[in-house]
C-alpha cells in the first residue's frame, strides 16, 4: 500500500485545540429556518444514508431529467456511477426550467465591475445568450465530449460560456484568470481542448490584465495545438484594451453569435456523462485535472446550496470565490442559478480602491448571504475594523467559510465585526474531489463551534482513522476518511485513473483518503487540523498546522501564521513559523519572546517554536491558501523543487529566502 508523507506513524495527531466556545443558531434564523432542529437535520442525514434513494429522489424534483433514473448507485471502487439510466442536460435545470415561472424575469446575475459599473442579467437573458452562445459552438464543430477552455475574469458571461458547453454536452475546463500562458498551455494540453474562450481583459487593482495576449502566448505553443479557434468576449473598447485576432482562429464573440442561424436544443445526455475538468489548486502538489459527471454533480450542488444557504426567494447571494475554482463551479453558478438564486458577482480586488469595497457593495447591493474565504477575512481583520464599521450591514443573514480551517479569531472577527453577532456562519469544509459542501452546520438547525466544520451533510459518511484504518475515539486525531460514495464525487482524474485510485484509494482500504487530518468532538463535530503530510511532529506530540496556527493568530499582533516543520539533528523536527503582523506591531524580538510564550500558555511548552519568523505576507496558491510545502523548502533552506505553477506571487517566496540571508 502507498502511504502519502507523514502518514507512516503508528500514533494519531494530538489534537489540542482547546477551543470550547459555541453558537446557538439566532432565534430568528432559526424560526424561518429550512431545517430548524439538530433532530430535523439528524432525521434528514438518516435516511439520506439510510434510503439514498428516496432521499434524492424528493431532494432533486426541482431539477429536470428527461428520464428518470432506474438505480441510485453502482459502487465499483474506486469508481462510482450514480442515478444510472437518467438523462438530462444540465442547463435545462440552470435555465430552461425557470422559464415558465416568475423566476424568468428575477436577475439571475448581478454584476459589479471594479470601476463600479454594474449590470444585469434575468434568468431570460442568461438563457437567451447560452442558447445563443451553444448554437455559435455547434457551428463551429464542437461536439459533444468535446473539451473546450475558459480563460475569462469574473463577469457574467464566463456563466454564459459555462452554460453553453453543458447544452451541447461539452466539457468546460475554466482555467483562473491569474494563471500564466504556461498554465494555460499545461491545462490546454493535459485535457486536449479544441478551443478556448476568453476576452480581451480583465480589471484588477485598476490595471487592465491582457487575458487575451496571454492565450496567444499558449497557444504559438506546439504543445497547446489541439486548441484551433478562439471566441473573444469584449469587455473594453478596443481604445482601452488591443488585441491581436489572428485570421482563421480567433472570432469575436459578438460576431459568431449573431451568425447563428439555427437554435440548437439541448443536448440530452446520460446521468454520467462528463461535466467539467478542474484542476485543483495545487496547494500539495502538481494540479490534478478532476472531473466531474452530470447528474450526480448537479443533484450535490443544488442540495447543498438549498440547504447550506438556506435560500430563499428573496436573497441577493454572494460567493466571493473565483470561477477558476470549484467553489465558484458549485457555488456561483451551477448551485445557486439550479436553485433560481440572484447571484451577485464582483469584478476586481477585495482592497480597489480600499479596504472598504466588499462591505461598500454589501450596503448598496443589500447582499443577503456572504460565503468567502478565510484568507479574505485575515486580510480584512488586518485592516481594522474601521473599514466595516463605516457601512450598513443590516441586509446580511447568513455568512459563510470555505477553503481553509478557519482560525477561531478569524471566526469570531467575521460574527462580530461583519456578522454583527446575528448572522449564523457555516463553516464548509470539502474539496474540488468531492464537487460539493460534506461538512457544516446547517444554519439554524445546530450551534456552530469557531473553527469546527461541524456535521456530515446528506449521504455523507466519514470517519476518522489511524494510518491502519481503525476508527479512533473522540477527541483523537487522524485520518479524515469517506467511508461511502456520495452523488457528487470526482469520477476520475482526467486521462489519468491510476493517479486517481492511487492519490485517494490506495491509503486506506475501502475508503476514498481526503489527504486532511481530523479530530470528531463527542458532539460528533469535525475539526480539520490540517493536511496529513502538514502535520507536525514535535518532540514525540504531533500537532495539526491549524491548531498551532490558532494559536498564534489569537494574538492580537498576529494577522496570519503558518506553521512547518524543519528537519533538526537533535530534535528530528524543529517547529518554524512564519507570521505576518497586524499594523502598529513591530516586528521585535520581544515581541518573538512573548509569541513563543502565548504559544506555550494556549497549547504547551512543548509545542513552543525554535524559529518564529516576521513576513510582509505568505505564499499562496492564487485561491488564496498558505503553500506550506514552499515554506517548508524555505525554512530548511533548500530549493523547491516542486510545481509552483499556482503560487500567487513569486516575489512573496523571494523576499522570504532574501531575508534569510
Ligand atoms: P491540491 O489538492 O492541488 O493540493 P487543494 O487541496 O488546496 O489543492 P481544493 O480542492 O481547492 O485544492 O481544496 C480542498 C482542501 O482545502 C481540503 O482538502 C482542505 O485541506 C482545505 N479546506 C477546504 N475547506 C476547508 C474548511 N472549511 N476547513 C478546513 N480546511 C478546508
Ligand atoms: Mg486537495
């Protein structure tokens, strides 16, 4: 068997974190919640376990199949099948089906750009222009199966272009916007797209970035030539934003669709047909090309989304997350828009002009639900609470986490200062692998705990385990395991299946292996403390990153932290940390000395850092997660040899080995 890093040891992770507070659900929320009781939710997760099938039969009604599925699931590990014998196209239950209710004239996406205009886009009108954009594909010979690249920033029509592909059964890759020619070209050429679409810029910090030139640049590439045509969105005016339409390849946007002569239907296509390919963002390792099938992947966005946001007609819902991401997959559009959602969509940096943008658009967009990120939240508690408390809040009812632990200060910062105390926060833990939310507290049905991803959602079952695959007891740490299939995992990794069975079915036998370290409370709630190959083993006690990461950002200095192990002759592993300070901090060694003891009170002596380095910032993979792996290599003084193709800015990991010198 194939033991990932670190997970050779015989004893589990110590879990330390001493966090004890907890949240009851606001009695308001919970009054006009979906699910108003621990045993509501409790009856809900039983027989989604229980009886899958009627389960997800009542859940999905709202969604369109052209046949109904004849068996729930075929389990072949590590492959798993799920609502076998439906058809559907994924796009009719996006947009078709709202068509004949109120929700056609509802705006479906409200977009801001970062220069403050704004426009937007009904349920009708989103529809109207991805029939156009699908018929536009059709002509130009994609097929279905077919793969087709999205390289666009964050406006309404990287929906559109999404949407399109699903109505013709073709499979979208969307690559981030940040990412570089050779990214793209790596991404072009691993999934063999045929074309790609983009447009010619994008807003950032006031700066036009030229997505359009960068798509040259893949594709002069030889290794990028499966990719023939282009179709270029324009966002600016050619005054603002040039760009070089090379004769026979690139087509205007405009130009194909209003050269559409035919209206195409909706392709049908069987339960399993494939969606999209994501690759992940890279946080460990070289992006893995994950790919995610019909059915089973819709029925998991839109009941997570329903339920997890508690959505209501009238809600204004903002995911802050890229498209690029999987959280902007099932969180921006194919979850919300299946649940006819109005989805607010920003264009641009958190921080243009200032640290005031996110909270200046709450106010005016009387934005109702929030989900983000903890790194968002970090950077913005940096600021102060100035920023927020310059705006009116009052519309938000609900907030949400994703993407990494949260630190509990991080947590009770957001309930405070931006939740004002009344809104729940649903921590959700899950992966681009498994396509939707699998942990959280349903709002209004259980407290919340800062820093726990609380309860199992439906048709979840997991555990955590030793190395061996024994269940530990509460409170111990270990292997965060999926014990069963669930309707929205990955069905593979593209083009690559023995890297599938091996990254996720080969640690522990039976389960799919989450490559994260967990302790269960005897409340049953889950705590992520980290990843498994992450974890730290000091002086015989291992500690997850997020615990000793808490531990440091809990003091007030401390805006963010990020804790590694560095190979030490005399202890076998020396404790580094690196930290990043809220303003009006010097960066000092008394300051070193009285973190080092704030470490020994929350946690232990033991758990006390040999290293604590000052930092402007962290390296982060362009979703915004702490690269552990390169603060590794820093800390013992070494190159990295690993992928770095999604590390947000490499003058971060430059100015860190700098100041070693
Ligand atoms: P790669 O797999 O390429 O290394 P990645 O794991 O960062 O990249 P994603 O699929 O975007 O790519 O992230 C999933 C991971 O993010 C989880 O395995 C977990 O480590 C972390 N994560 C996500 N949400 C949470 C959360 N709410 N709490 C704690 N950790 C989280
Ligand atoms: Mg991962």
């Amino acid at each position: 068997m194939l033991a990932p890093q670190g997970v050779t040891m015989s004893d589990a992770i110590e879990s330390l974190l001493k966090e004890n507070r907890r949240f009851e659900p606001p009695a308001e929320f919970a009054k006009e919640a979906r699910v108003t009781s621990r045993e509501a939710y409790e009856a809900l997760y039983r027989e989604s376990v229980d009886d899958p099938d009627t389960f997800w039969r009542r859940e999905s009604e709202a969604l369109v199949f052209r046949t109904p599925w004849t068996k729930t699931l075929e389990w072949n590990l590590p492959h798993a099948r799920w609502f076998l014998g439906a058809t559907l196209n994924v796009s009719e239950s996006c947009l078709d089906r709202h068509l004949s209710t109120p929700v056609a004239n509802k705006t479906a996406l409200l977009w801001e750009g970062e220069n403050g205009d704004t426009r937007k886009l009904t349920y009708a009108e989103l529809h109207r222009q991805t029939v156009l954009l699908a018929s536009a594909l059709k002509q130009l010979g994609i097929e279905k199966g077919d793969r087709v690249a999205i390289y666009m920033g964050m406006i309404p029509e990287v929906a559109v272009a999404m949407l399109a592909c699903a109505r013709i059964g073709a499979v979208h890759t969307v690559v981030f916007g940040g990412f570089s020619a050779d990214a793209l070209r790596d991404r072009i050429q691993d999934s063999q797209a045929k074309l790609v679409i983009t447009q010619d810029g994008a807003s950032r910090r006031g700066q036009i970035v030229p997505l359009k030139n960068t798509v040259d640049r893949a594709l002069e590439q030889p290794e990028a030539k499966s990719a023939t045509k282009t179709i270029v969105f324009r966002h600016f005016g050619s005054e603002r934003c040039t760009v070089d339409m090379k004769e026979g390849r690139d087509l205007w946007w405009d130009d194909v669709l209003a050269s559409v002569t035919t209206e195409c239907a909706p392709e049908v296509v069987d339960a399993e047909h494939p969606l999209f390919i994501l690759y992940t963002s890279g946080s460990t390792g070289k992006p893995k090309g994950v790919l995610h099938t019909s059915a089973g992947y819709l029925v998991g966005a839109h009941v997570t989304t329903k339920y997890v946001f508690d959505l209501r007609d009238s809600d204004i819902y903002w995911c802050t997350a890229d498209v690029g991401w999987v959280t902007g997959h099932s969180y921006l559009v194919y979850g919300p828009l299946s649940n006819g959602a109005t989805c607010f969509m920003y264009e641009g940096a958190p921080n243009y002009p200032d640290w005031g943008r996110f909270w200046s658009m709450v106010e005016r967009h009387k934005i109702t639900i929030l989900y983000t990120a903890p790194t968002a939240i970090r950077a913005c508690m940096r600021q102060g609470d100035a920023w927020p408390a310059k705006h009116d809040l009052s519309s938000l009812r609900l907030l949400g986490t994703v993407g990494e632990p949260i630190n509990p200060e991080a947590w009770i910062w957001y309930h405070h200062t931006i939740g004002r105390g009344r809104c729940p926060i649903v921590d959700t833990w899950w992966q681009t692998e498994t396509g939707s939310i699998m942990l959280t507290t349903l709002p209004g049905a259980a407290a919340s705990k800062p820093g726990s991803t609380g309860l199992p959602l439906f048709g979840v079952v997991l555990d955590v385990v030793t190395p061996k695959g024994e269940a530990v007891g509460p409170n111990e740490g270990g292997l965060l395991v999926l014990r069963k299939p669930w309707p929205s995992m990955a069905r593979t990794l593209w083009g690559d299946d023995e890297r599938f069975r091996q990254s996720y079915f080969n640690t522990i036998e039976g389960c799919y292996f989450t490559g994260d370290g967990a302790r269960r409370d005897e409340d049953g709630y889950m705590w992520v403390v980290g990843r498994i190959d992450d974890v730290l083993n000091v002086a015989g006690h291992r500690i997850g990153t997020a615990e000793l990461e808490s531990a440091l950002v809990s003091h007030p200095a401390v805006a963010e932290a990020a804790a590694v192990g560095r190979p030490d002759d005399l202890k076998g592993t020396a404790l580094v940390v690196f930290v990043s300070l809220r303003p009006g901090f010097s960066a000092d060694q008394a300051l070193r000395d009285q973190l080092g003891e704030h470490v020994a009170k929350e946690i232990g002596r033991f758990a006390r850092p040999d290293v604590i380095r000052f930092a402007d910032s962290l390296p982060k993979t362009r979703s915004g997660k702490i690269m552990r792996r390169l603060l590794k290599d820093v800390a013992a003084g070494r190159e990295s040899t690993g992928d770095t193709s999604t590390l947000e800015d490499f003058g971060v990991l430059a100015k860190l080995r700098q100041d070693e010198d």
